[in-house]
C-alpha cells in the first residue's frame, strides 16, 4: 500500500463513472501560499472499465498497486452519485460505500469524496482558452456564481461560487426541473409527453435521449410518420442537411436549452458566467452558436440586460473531472 | 458626523426598500472569535418613510443625527436593488448613486452595501424557532446549500452557503425563471395569459400581483364572469369560505409555489433548507400548510425523496432584513 505521513507526497485523484475509471496522480505545488492559484497538473493517467471492478475499494488499489511504490498523501474521488454523508452510492453501478471504512481499507491519511460534475465544475474555472468555445461574451459580474450545465446522457448542473478567494462548489439537481415552455410549439410537445411520463424535466427532452425524445414528440405534433432515431443519428442528419427534420429538431432544441440555462442562472444567480458541458453539444458546437440557443436564454422579459450580460463558455476540454477533483482537494486540504 | 476609527464602536445596519428606510444600531460583540456564533442585536431601530429623501444619503445622515453623537465605526446598508459593481440603482426609488463616492460623503470607515433579499437571507439561520412555522421536517444535509425564497411585491430569491464556517451569499432571480406546469390545468390558465404576458414568468402568478392574476386567469378557463379582486380580498374570501372560488384559486396558488420552490431548491442543490419568507405567505399560514404545497414542491419524478428530505420553513419574523444585514457585515468586516 502506497501511504506515507508526508503532506508533500502527491495524492491520486479518480473520476469513477458507470462505464469508466480514470485515475491520475498530482503533485503538490512547491511554497505554493494560495492553492487557487497554484497550477495543477495530472501525470500517471489510467483508465480502468469500472465493470472489472466489484467496488471502489478494488478500482483505488488496482490504481494504487499501478503506481509500483510511489508514496501519495490522499485521494480524492469524483463519483457519479450524490454525496451528502458517510454512506455514498454509485447510481449506475449500484456500488455502496462508507468514506470512512473506505479510508481504512485504503490505509490513506486523507479521504475527499466529490460529486463527479462538482468536479467537473471545480474544473471549469482552470481550462484552457483554447478548449474554450465563446457562446455570449457579456460582461461578468465578479465574485458572482458560475453556473456549469452539462446535458449529456443526463444533464448536470453545478454552481461554484467564491468568497475570499476560497472556492465553494454544490451539485444541484436541475436536470430534474421541470421544463418550462415559452411558446405555443413547445407547449404542443409537453402536451404529447404528459401522458407517457411521470414528470417533464429538462433532463427529459435536453439531454441525449432526450433529443430523440424530443425527436418523436415533434414528429407527432407536425403529424409526420417516423420511425424513431437515435440522438447520434439526429444530430448527424442536422448537421448534413438543414432542410431536414433532423435540423428543425435540433433547432428547437437549442433554444429550449437555452431557455433551460436562462432559468438555471436566474435561479443560482449566476451573474460571472454560465459554463455548457456535457458530451452531446461537442457533436454540433457551431450548429449551437448559429442557433437561437442565446436568444432562448435571454428571452426572459425585462431580464434581457441581466442575462445578456452573463458570459456562456462552452468547453471542449473532455476530461476535466480529474483535475477539478485536484484543485479541489487541494484547496478542501490546504496542501 | 458620528465617525470615529475604534473599530469596537457599534455600525449601523439599514433595510431601503421603495416605501420605508428602516436603521439600527448593532454593537460589536466583546472578544467574539467566531464572527458566527456571535449573538447579534439591532438596538436603536428607526423607520422613515423613503420617500422624505431625495437621497441615500440624506436617508443615512438623518439616522446617524438621530444617534446624537454616538460613534459609529461603520455602516451595512440592504437596498432593494441589485448591487454588482460601484454604481447602484435603487429599482423603485430610481436612487442611484456610487458606493466610493457615498463612503466619503457619510465620512465613514468601513460601507457595505447589499440587496435586501441577500441580507434577508442571512438572518434565516439566526431566526429564533418561535417565528419559524415548519412545513416540512425532512432530513438536511449538512453543508448543502440553503434556499430563500419570498413571495410579496415580486419574488425575491437568495442562496446561502457555507464552506469552513464562512457564509456566502447570492442574490438570484429566481422569480423571473419561466413558470413550469405540471398538468392540463395549469396550462390552460398560461395559454390564457400567453397573449398578455411578454414572458410568464413565476413572480407572475406566484406572488401578491400573482395571485390576482391567477385569480383572473382561472376564472376565465373556468368560463366564470368575476370581476377582478386584490390579493388581500383573496386571501380573506379563502380564509372566510373554503367552498369559494377563492379558496379554489388560493389552493392552486399553494401547490404551484410548491412546484417553482421545488425547482428553485433543484437548481441550487438547497438540500439544507428552503425558507419561506415574504410578506404574502404570513396572510395564510395554515391553510399554507393543509395545501398541497409540499405535494408540489416534491412532486418531481425520481426527486421526489432528495425533494422530501428538504426541511421547509416558514418565516414569520418580519422585520430580518436588519440582522442579516448585521451579521452579514460582521463576517465580511471579520469584526
């Protein structure tokens, strides 16, 4: 086991979805005085299929054991379930642990369990301008909130905010709102759903299933035949042919998640910026730019001002839950 | 010019909204290490009506003349307004004026200047149990984020959170989040207004001007010729007959606020608590609590547990806004 008392060993930190682990080691900045200003970096990246694993504990030893004696001072895992106390579950793994016992078994000095888009918003802040791709420039109000929204296989929503230079992140659960309609059209789909589900979330139709959702919901209201796509194959066909009914999906889409992210930052108040995440938007980035995304987030009456002035980022950086859970240990630890 | 540079000399704190400026003076506690748990009162309360100044800081210098030369080390002033930068409007009152410029014309050492709804929020925690009605006990998570949401004039919307006992405070905009609706009935009463409204938003229906539309809305998809009612009288009818329309429209009212607070709580992961404060609510407090307002608030699909497990709190202490305001100032001063 890898475990030393030395604060200034580097510690590992994971990223531990339904599908993957990853896993890298960072080192801790020398005389580094404010931790948010240090530089991270993640070295020792590994990728582990999370089904050869029975638990947690496994994957963090297969990991640990990788490492072939390097001395870390702690961890910090970014897991896809919500972590409130001792007892955290891995939604789609259905993997049960207690931090605690966790720590034990680990033999580690210091434990952090995140959120996995907590880390992913920690992260935000620390990407590079070049993984960044400018939706609304505005004009950001500092030391207000960050909002982070990433519709992907759900739609994950985060708010980081900072107080003294200290950095405070909360998982939210805004996927799960209920999705709110700004016209005649939009309320003709919810019309169709309302009787096939329980709820209208924003998950429901914003996402990447929800764009096939969304897909079949229009092809009703437009009383058109057709045979179910899937979210990939609709974004496809968009983007080959805008005359298609493909593009006037994904055209409705974007100003419906637009809307979606409007309501979010009023709600988080979040004046410094709006960051898009998630893996289906990276698939149309210049079809979202061309579409009525910002004007669908801006469309909130005498809000327009107030919501035109919050810059929207979307990042094209993939793999940015490794080093959020890094600045986030780091500052959570002072190290 | 009651002004000195002792920094245990007592602030002032004061509360600007449209119609009244309210003023206090709060002592610094002695030898308080924890900004926190220090036990905070506002002596010497005032109120004037706003309109008698042409000024903040006319408004400001009559209160520290009242004070007949006791020194004050400094000020916290909560408007009715967003404050972002230097410059800042008061909405209704159309004072504007530059926080650096008003600092040097009060000739004080320490100004801080916030929204009202923010300093509201940061005088939930420190409400005394005795004026807090609760509406749903649930389980809170620790460190989670804290949700205020107020109902009156329009829709105020706060977040508190806390990270290594440090408060951070934002000020949203929650209110002005597009309305959702959860079934057929709801929608009619939006397809009513859709004509009539630039954006439906929650502050639309779902405060004092709220319900009396709601109330007209609801009459017209119940095919009813009703002359129009004020809020108050509303109120009173449901109060007075629980077989009237009013009672009807009120009871709506109850389970859509549900509904947008559990929204609002979803969006900023407030599994903390949501309070309930504004002035609308404390009219019908219990038939508040017989509604279906919980009902809404957790009726979210697969939420509906994370929703239940969130403590909801009624308010009923009226006047917060000054103690927010000092606790909020004594933080920020680390006095």
């Amino acid at each position: 086991m890898s475990n030393t008392n030395n604060t200034n060993a580097p510690f590992i930190v994971a990223d531990i979805g339904g599908t993957n682990a990853r896993f890298g080691l960072v080192d801790i900045p020398i005389a580094s005085t404010n931790p948010n200003a240090a530089a991270l970096t993640v070295s020792q990246q590994k990728k582990y299929p999370s089904s050869s694993f029975s638990g947690i504990d496994e994957a963090v030893k297969c990991y640990l054991e990788s490492l072939q004696g390097i001395a870390v001072s702690g961890a910090c895992l970014a897991v896809a379930g919500p972590v409130g106390n001792d007892n955290v579950t891995l939604t789609n793994l259905k993997w049960n642990f207690s931090i605690s016992e966790l720590k034990q078994q680990l033999n580690l000095d210091k434990l952090v369990i995140m959120n996995d888009f907590a880390a992913y918003a920690c992260a935000t802040p620390h990407i590079d301008e070049q993984h960044i791709i400018e939706i609304n420039q505005g004009k950001p109000v500092e030391n207000a909130p960050i909002a982070v929204v990433g519709p992907g296989t759900g739609f994950g929503v985060a708010s980081l905010s900072y107080s003294n230079g200290q950095r405070i992140v909360a998982a939210c659960e805004g996927g799960h709102m209920s999705l709110a309609t700004h016209n005649a059209m939009q309320q003709q789909v919810i019309n169709v759903l309302r009787d096939n589900f329980a709820h209208i979330s924003i998950e429901s139709l914003l996402s990447g299933p929800g764009l096939a959702n969304l897909y079949q919901a229009l092809a009703i209201v437009d009383s058109l035949r057709l045979a179910p796509l899937k979210p990939s194959e609709i974004t496809k066909k968009a983007l080959e042919d805008e005359s298609s009914f493909s593009a006037k999906v994904l055209s409705v889409f974007c100003r419906w998640l637009g809307q979606a992210c409007g309501d979010i930052a009023l709600a988080q108040g979040a004046q410094a910026a709006v960051y898009l995440g998630g893996g289906i938007l990276l698939r149309f980035p210049e079809f979202l730019k061309q579409s009525e995304f910002l004007e669908g987030f801006c469309d909130k009456g005498h809000m327009r001002d107030y919501l035109s002035d919050i810059p929207i980022k979307l990042v094209t950086e993939s793999n940015s839950a490794l080093i959020g859970a890094a600045y986030y240990y780091h500052q959570a630890e002072g190290v």
